[in-house]
C-alpha cells in the first residue's frame, strides 16, 4: 500500500507534532516495510532522513503564497499515486492535502494532538476574537469535519472538537501518539535499554491499530 504523509512540521524542528511526523513515517516503514511505500510531503528547509521513505519538502522562506502554489502542485502529483493519504495535525498544509485528496477520492486519516486556537493563542498572546484565529478556528473546523477519519490524542480533545465543531462520532477515534524524544540522562543503562523497548513495543501497537483503521 502506498500512503502518503502531509506535515507542516518536521525535524529537525523539535515540536511534538514536527516529532510525531517523522517517528510515524520511521516507524510505518520499519514494521510494514514489505507492506508500505511511505511518502512524506513537509515544510521544511533541512528535512531529515528517513531510511526507505522519500521525503518530499517546500522550503519555509519563500513567502506563503509561493509556498501554497507548491504545496499544492505537489500534493496534485502525489496524492493521486497514493492509495491513504494520512494529515498531521489541521493546518493549512492539512487543508491543502484534503482538498486535492476530495478530488482524487482518496481516503484521509487526520493526526489531531492539540487545539490550534488555544495554542496559538496563549503561544502569540492573540486574541480570540482577531481575524487570524478565525482564520486558525475555521480551517480546524474543515479539517476535522471533512477527514474521514480524525485520531485524537486524548479524550478530552476528541469531546472539545466534537462538540466544538458538531462532528459524527463514527468518525472519531482516540489513540495515544506514542511519541519519546527525551531519555532522562540519570537513567542507568538498562533503565534506558526498557524505556526504548518499551517505546518500540507501543509504536508496534500503535502502527498495527493504523494498519487496522486503513483498512
């Protein structure tokens, strides 16, 4: 099967949703790699390599306009040679990656792991009455509404969205990202060595109840 990852992150940022990206693409492609050919589509200037992925990324310095024109002939190109087309975190590369994957009638699957306005909010200190977190609030709203399927990182978000954005609940589903990035340096050697099997072992679960959702 050949799936397809939209990001608007991806290291070496080091976001949570910029991590999720790349563990999520690694991981697919080393449980499934007989099963899965991953593509991942990001804005990004100095992406990171993936063994066995091919990383596709718009640079972050030219201005947005330029950057949704590429975004999107991009997308038009790739979306259309990948049979699930999986969008991390609604934003506006999200949004992109929804429109173009209507088009081509192709199955979305949406990784939501925090509310936008909230984030951009106390993040920017906006107001939440400004037209830009409208702006944030209604392609959330697209994103979530329109995905076939939306994963939550937690109950609480699911209930906000849901009753946020009145969406079907057969459509929503809550998962916990499995994302590690940090090891305490205090830890001994085999306490490191459980934490990373431990990491592996949930990453397994979490890509075999993916494979499920696909399907």
């Amino acid at each position: 099967m050949k799936i397809l990852i939209s990001t608007p992150l991806y290291p070496p940022e080091t976001a949570r949703v910029s991590i999720f990206a790349k563990q999520l693409a690694m991981n697919l492609q080393m449980i499934y790699v007989e099963k899965h050919l991953i593509t991942l589509l990001a804005y990004s200037d100095f992406p990171e390599n993936i063994n066995n992925v091919k990383i596709i990324s718009v640079s972050k310095k030219q201005n947005l306009l330029k950057r949704i024109i590429l975004f999107t002939k991009i997308l038009l190109r790739e979306v259309k040679n990948n049979g699930i087309i999986l969008l991390n975190q609604a934003g506006i590369s999200s949004l992109l990656t929804l429109l173009v994957a209507k088009l081509f009638n192709k199955k979305t699957i949406s990784f939501i792991m925090e509310n936008e306005v909230e984030e951009r909010s106390v993040q920017f200190n906006m107001n939440k009455k400004s037209l830009k977190v409208w702006q944030i609030n209604f392609i959330q709203y697209l994103v979530s509404k329109w995905s076939s399927v939306v994963i939550f990182d937690n109950l609480k978000l699911k209930d906000t969205f849901k009753k946020k954005y009145n969406l079907n609940e057969n459509n929503l589903i809550v998962q916990k990202f499995p994302i590690k990035n940090f090891f305490s340096p205090f830890s001994n050697v085999e306490s490191k060595e459980k934490e990373k099997l431990e990491v592996i072992k949930e990453w397994k679960f979490f890509v075999e109840f993916l494979t499920k959702t696909i399907s």
